[in-house]
C-alpha cells in the first residue's frame, strides 16, 4: 500500500515534471513578439512581415505572431533591447540584418547583442549585383583587369553593407571613390542612372526590376554578382545571374590566382554577414532546447512550403532559406573570423574612409 | 486610355469602392488627431494589406494618405496645433481666423482648396507618368541641394519685419536637425551618450513643441475659448467663394506642391511652407498675413493635398520614397509582391490608373465629409479652453510618444516647448526655425554629396545657375515689396501727422 502511494506521488511528481517542458513548445493562445530593430515598411520589416504568417500557421499552438518594429541607431537599440530585456521563454525573438551584424562585427562600443550567446530559427541570404556605365569601355569583369580610369560609387557610409562593394572593388585594383551620403541603394541607382556615379550594385530583387531594363536599353554593363553560399560554405555563382561570375571567380579571371589573405578573409566574412545570412530569426541564449527545437521545426516546415516557396520567389529573390543547424554552420562563419582579419578591415577602414570606431 | 476606364471600373466595384471608403475614415480621424500623420496611418494599415489584391489595398491605403492633408486643417485652423506637418502653415492665417470667429469660413476655404488641389496632383500624375523618369532624373544632388535652399530663402518673408531674428532662428533649426547621426558620415552629433539622441529629434516632437506647447499654454493662461467672439460669423460657403475668387492661387500652389511632392528627397513636410512663402513674396498688400487672410490659408491647404499626387511618381518608378509615409507604403508594395520600378507604367500600368482614381475619389469624399464635419467642430472654439485643455495635452503627448516610442519624446516635448513658447513671447519667428530644422538634413546632405563628386563644378550646372535664378527673383521680389509697402505705410503715417 504504502508503495503504492509512494509509486502514485512519484508518477504524479514525474507527470508534472514533464508538463512543464511539453508546455514550454506549445503556444496555444500567446502572443510572440517579433522584435525588428527598423522602421515599419524597410526591408528586414518586410522580410517579417511575410514570414510572420506562416510561423503562426507551423508553431505549435498556433500562436499569434506580431511584429514589433523597434527602431533606432541603425538597428542597435533594438538589438541591446533584445540582449537587456528579453526573457528566454519564446515569447519574444529577434531579428537581425547585415546592418546588425556589422556593428558587431566591428565592436561597435555601443552594441551589447551578442550573436555567439543567442540559438539562430532560420536565416535569409540575398545577393547584389555590381554593374557599371557602358562609355567607360568595359564589356565584362576580364576589362577591369588594368583599368585606371577614375570611378565613383554612391555610398551610404563606409561601415554599412558598402563594405563588401568598396572592398571588392579596391581588391579588383579599381580606382573608386566613395561618394557618401546617399540614403540607400534606391537612391545610388537613380544616381547611377544620372551619372552622379558610375559604377554601383543593387541587392538581387532591386536588380531584377530596376536595372536589367537599364541593360536591355545598353546603359548598364553587368560585371559580376557578390555569389551565394553554399552546404559547405563556399561562394558560388548567384542563380539569378548564373552566367556573371561571382566576386572570387572575378578576382580570379583579372589576377590568374584565387583570392587569398587577410583582405579576402575579411571580405568573406563581411559577405556572409551582409549578404549570405543577411536576415537571422534569433532565440534569446537560454531558451530551453524544446523551444528552440519547436521554432526551428516550424521554420522547416515555412521553408518546405508550396506556398510560401511562392512568397520567396516573388518577394525575397528565390533564394534557398535556411533553417535551423544549416543556418547555424553558415553563421559560424561570421562569428569565427579570426581577431587578426578583423583588426585588418578596421585599420583599412580607418586607413582609407577616416573611420573611427571606438 | 481604355486602361484608364478600366482602372475606374475596379475602383468603383463595391468591395474596392468598401476599401477607399475606410481608408478615408481612417485618414481622416488621423488628420484630425494632432501630431499624427501619413507615417501612423500606414504603420497601422500595412498589417492589414498582407494577402490582400493590390488594387483593394490602393484603396485603403492611398484613400488613407490622399485624406490626411485635408482633414489636419480642423486642429490647425481651431486651436493653432498642427494636424500633421503638412498643414504647420495653415496655422499662420487659419487660427487667426478662428480667433475672429471665422473658422467656418477658414475651413471651407481649406477643404475646397484641398479638393482643387488634391484634383490637380491626380491630373499631373496622370499626364506626367509616361515622362517622369527623365524630370526625376534631371534633378541630381547639386540641384536638390538648390531646392532646399529655395526652401530657406523663404525664411526671409516668413520673419515679418525683424529678418536678422528670422536667420538666426532658422540657423537654431539647423543646428536642431544636425542632431543625431550624420547624413554622411558614420558618426554621431550631440548625443552625449544619450541612445535617444542617436536619431536625432523627430519631427512631431519638434511640431508639436514649438507650435502646440505655447499655444495650450497661453490659452490657458488667458482662460477663455479659443474664438474671441460668440458668434460663428460667416459660414463655410464664404470659404469655397474665397477659394474660387483667388483660383490662381490655388493652381499655383498645387504645381508647387506636385514638384515638391514628386522631386524624391525634398521631403514633404516643407511645402506647405513654400507655399505660404510663396503666396507672401507674390502678394503686394501683406499687412494682413497672419492676422487672418484667407489666401494664407488658401495656399498650404492646395499645395499639402497636390503633394500626395506627385509623390507616388518616385515610388513607384524608382522604388524611392518622396517623403516618410511614402517609405513605408513602399514597403507596403513589397509585401503586396509589387516590385517598384521602370516596369509600373509597361506591366503594372492598370495599378497605377487604380492608384489615381483612389487619390481622386478618396479628394472628393474627404473634402465633402470635412465640410459637412466643419459645422458641429466649429462649435469647439467657443467651449472655455480649460475644458479642452486636459484632452489636448493627452493627445500632443501621445502623439510625440509615437514617434519613437521612448521616454526620450516627452522630455524633448517638454524642452521644445517650453523654447517654442519663449521663442512665442518674445516675438522670434517659429517658422523659419521649423524650416532649418526640416531642410537641414537634405541641406548637408546634398552640399555634401555635390562637393564630393563635382569639387566646386556644381556650380556650373545649368539646373543650378536656373535654380539659382528663381532664388534671387524671389528674394529680390520679397525686399521690393518690403521696402514698397514700407514707404507707403510710412507715408501714410507721415501725412496722418501733417494733418
């Protein structure tokens, strides 16, 4: 008798253990805050916007999932709010973009995130296309191979995404001056087309609508995509210009050899930073393994589909999403650069621009 | 042309017809809050668009936008607090007005001029799509930064007779705007560490502050109604019969707004600006601006609606915003899986007709609803003012509290204020310092890129040397009537003496 009322107090005991984790992944009638660190209609807002939809639909429990546009110092208010604030139950997760990432990455003294703590849902990569004016004479990258003319490239401040361009460019051999304070890639591109500059790049969707007419009418030679990654992380040509070769390849065809050293390592990883997991849905750092798993099951499933595949082809450039442990590994690979290819981009920054980051 | 009558069939099908009219409503009680503006209506509306067809989601949100100009005016002309920043201006004559006991009159001046002018923006967007591209093109950073200072020049007729207190006070605005992160460098001014400061103040915070703080706080010092009569005076009709006895006044300003309106950049919460600037500097007898002339009201009210019409031309061709509520409705393109671009007017042709005949209708519900609003609202001017007052500290407050969501607004409501209400006192010229602080960004910014690209070759582009022109005509056209009407005036007083 005695055993078996011990027996009943252990399973009962034993039962409410269990309830809680079961209960931490099922979202029945809660409310998930999505932070986005901008304002309402850019495009990391658009980005939740279209995903948030189908979280509710895939998340166990079918939670209400609402964006909350956070905006602020160029997406650190938000972010430090997310590092201060935010309780590990699930109920609140984040979003970052290159914009994020990048004032992280260069120790921004105002930027308390930290990426390494947090469990990455699912990432969004995009792509960029650089191209150039056609009386400059250059008909694909193998021209740029000498070319000593000066150029100019519209720019919206030497440490945002214009990292990867600038840097592209000037490890091409180029000569481009950085003309700053335009207020984004729509404003570079009708600069562009004034003749205000005369080389520039758009993310992959921009190109798409904007400047493949501009081609068509022969006032837009295409030079080469930023390239995508792939499985096992390396850059490869970008699907939606799959005949222009991609930033190592270019390098590739100008100096005979593969890009090697501290200024390609630092390229990379910028890349993938701003480009190759551009956009991240995160989990606070101690959020219980369940959670995390729920949330990364349910990206999965976003990603398989039909429909959303749908959105992705029509809004988000048709790149691969990726979800869960495949999100994580490329990740890494932003988090892993090496101090020393840091130290080297900032002294180049600081060297070339006059920035002082600290 | 058959897709234009095509376009107007969808509209007018009941369910799109459904969409426009609540878009209206919307726009028009956000007109109607004080401080709140396109940028509110379309965060709250942009959830609401996914899934949706685009040409249902025009409706709603074009009908929200294209409203807003209109119905800001009730707050401006009744007690003085801007309705959102496209009718700041509208306060110079309209509350005068009110003050008179006028405000019907005022009103039905501002709502007819509003339908006039939001018609014309429809029409000029209508003829202009198919060219657009290269009139945009045509303006690059030297010319921008021109057109801000076409803006500053109107500093000069906006400070009545003390013009050394109105550069000062616009350069105070400048230096406001510079606060916060810099257009082009990656630093930060003035923040002292603190994070609110990193963006600098907002503009409904500045607004409000200068121009709604004083005025609650003088209204409750005198305790009295807003109106200094009892009777109403004069009705609505009178003010449609002043818009159409000074219809070239309308047609001006609403090309004026149409320019501000499509050039991308300029930003639209000075034009309302420009135009009273411009109705001042072409006026011979000024004696009665801002002491309740009609054509004061008259010119903002035009200009502010033909300015929605012209900024949908950037966004939709260049996929660039022409002013914050463009921004996020761009965004609101995107998750309607609508990619702006040169593609609009060849594939998405259909849209764009949908796009203007929601901005005509949505013109014409919103100026009769205002109209037949303007009787009852009226009536507000002759309540005691210490009745009004607790509501209307609610709503500025909340309204700044909007903008960026942080303590950091009310504490820089307050600080504005309490300058706004000193600059009140002692006769220093809000206006001019408002207008600093708007242009200040795009003045930096453009100079900026200009120097950068051209050194000091900008100067020799022809749309500069034009630009520059219109600048010193329009100043030297403000000096020569100041110093007529001074003459006369101090003639006239001279022969009082005599006599």
């Amino acid at each position: 008798m005695k055993k078996s009322i011990f027996v009943m107090i252990l399973a009962v005991f034993a039962f409410f253990s269990v309830i809680p984790a079961s209960q931490g992944a099922d979202f029945s009638g809660k409310t998930i805050e999505w932070i986005i660190p901008f304002n309402v209609g850019g495009g990391s807002d658009v980005w939740a916007r279209l995903y948030a939809p189908f979280f509710q639909k895939y998340l166990p429990g079918n939670p209400i999932v609402a964006v909350k546009n956070m905006p602020g110092g160029g997406s650190i208010i938000g972010g430090n709010y997310f590092q201060t604030r935010v309780k590990p139950d699930g109920l609140t997760v984040f979003g970052s973009s290159g914009s994020t990432t990048f004032p992280y990455l260069l120790e921004n003294p105002k930027v308390k995130y930290d990426f390494a703590q947090y469990k990455i849902v699912f990432a969004s990569p995009t792509g960029g296309v650089a191209y150039i004016k056609p009386d400059l004479g250059v008909k694909s990258v193998a021209d740029l191979k000498g070319f000593s003319k000066p150029l100019a490239y519209a720019s919206q401040g030497a440490t945002s995404l214009d990292i990867i361009p600038l840097l592209a460019f000037e490890m091409m051999g180029l000569k481009v001056k950085a003309v700053f304070g335009y207020k984004g890639r729509g404003s570079g591109r009708v600069a562009f087309e004034q003749g205000e500059v005369n080389i520039d790049y758009q993310t992959s969707t921009a190109f798409i609508e904007n400047v493949r007419p501009l081609i068509k009418l022969g006032q837009a030679v295409p030079l080469m995509t930023w390239g995508v990654l792939d499985e096992n992380g390396n850059i490869v040509r970008d699907p939606i210009e799959p005949d222009l070769p991609c930033m190592p390849e270019a390098y590739e065809i100008i100096f005979k050899k593969r890009p090697k050293g501290p200024a390609y390592n630092a390229w990379k990883a910028f890349f993938i930073a701003g480009f190759g997991v551009q956009k991240a849905m995160w989990l606070p750092g101690q959020t219980p393994d369940d959670i995390v798993q729920a949330y990364r099951q349910a990206a999965a499933a976003i990603i398989a589909d039909p429909e959303f595949q749908q959105v992705v082809e029509k809004s988000l450039g048709g790149y691969k999403q990726m979800a869960g442990e495949h999100a994580r590994k490329a990740f890494d690979q932003v988090l892993e650069v090496p101090t020393a290819d840091k130290k080297w981009l900032i002294n180049w920054l600081e060297k070339n621009y006059e920035v002082k980051l600290k | 042309m058959e897709v234009v009558f095509q376009s107007l069939a969808v509209v007018l099908q009941p369910h799109h017809l459904l969409m426009l009219i609540c878009g209206v409503f919307m726009g028009l009680a956000i007109g109607i809050l004080p401080g709140l503006g396109g940028i509110v209506g379309m965060t709250i509306l942009l959830p609401v668009i996914y899934g949706m067809d685009p040409h249902s989601a025009f409706g709603l949100l074009i009908g929200m936008v294209a409203v807003i100009p209109t119905s800001d005016t009730f707050p401006s002309v009744m007690m003085g607090i801007p309705g959102s920043s496209a009718s700041q201006a509208t306060i110079m004559d309209g509350y005068p007005l009110a003050k008179k006991g006028e405000a019907a009159r005022a009103l039905g001046a501002a709502f007819s001029a509003s339908l006039i002018g939001g018609l014309f923006g429809a029409l000029v967007l209508t003829v202009i799509i198919p060219i657009a591209r290269p009139i945009v093109l045509a303006f690059g950073s030297p010319e921008l930064f021109m057109l801000a200072l076409l803006g500053m020049s109107m500093v000069g007729v906006l400070s009545g007779k003390k013009p050394i207190r109105g550069i000062l006070a616009a350069g105070m605005g400048v230096m406001l705007g510079a606060l916060g992160d810099a257009p082009a460098v990656p630093e930060y001014r003035y923040t002292f560490g603190i994070d609110y400061l990193m963006d600098g103040i907002p503009l409904v915070v500045v607004g409000l502050g200068l121009f709604a703080f004083p005025e609650i706080v003088d209204l409750l010092i005198k305790g009295r109604a807003i109106s200094e009569v009892t009777t109403l005076g004069r009705g609505w009709w009178d003010g449609v019969k002043d818009t159409f006895s000074h219809k070239f006044i309308v047609l001006r300003c609403s090309i004026i707004g149409v320019i501000v309106g499509f050039l991308p950049g300029l930003g639209g919460s000075v034009v309302d600006w420009i135009a009273y600037g411009h109705v001042i500097q072409t006026s011979k007898d000024r004696e009665k601006f801002g002491q309740g002339d009609i054509r004061g009201v008259i010119a903002p009210e035009s200009a502010n609606n033909a300015k929605e019409g012209g900024g949908l031309i950037p966004t939709f061709l260049f996929g660039i915003p022409g002013s914050g509520s463009m921004a996020v409705f761009l965004g609101g393109l995107l998750i309607l899986g609508i990619q702006p671009g040169p593609s609009m007017v060849t594939e998405n042709v259909g849209l764009i007709y949908t796009a203007i005949w929601s901005l005509a209708l949505a013109n014409v519900l919103g100026a009769s609803l205002s109209i037949a609003l303007s009787k009852p609202i009226t009536r507000l001017t002759l309540i005691p003012f210490s009745f009004l007052a607790p509501f209307m500290v609610l709503i500025i407050t909340f309204a700044c509290y909007q903008a960026t969501r942080s303590w950091g607004d009310l504490i820089a409501l307050l600080l504005m204020g309490v300058v706004g209400w000193v600059m009140k006192q002692y006769g220093w010229p809000r206006p001019a310092a408002l207008i600093g602080y708007v242009l200040s960004d795009n003045l930096e910014t453009y100079l900026f890129i200009s120097v950068q690209r051209y050194g000091l070759d900008w100067l020799k582009r022809p749309g500069v040397m034009v630009l520059a022109g219109i600048i010193f005509v329009s100043l030297a056209m403000g000096i020569f009537f100041q110093t007529k009407r001074t003459a006369a005036t101090s003639g006239g007083e001279h022969g009082k003496k005599a006599s």
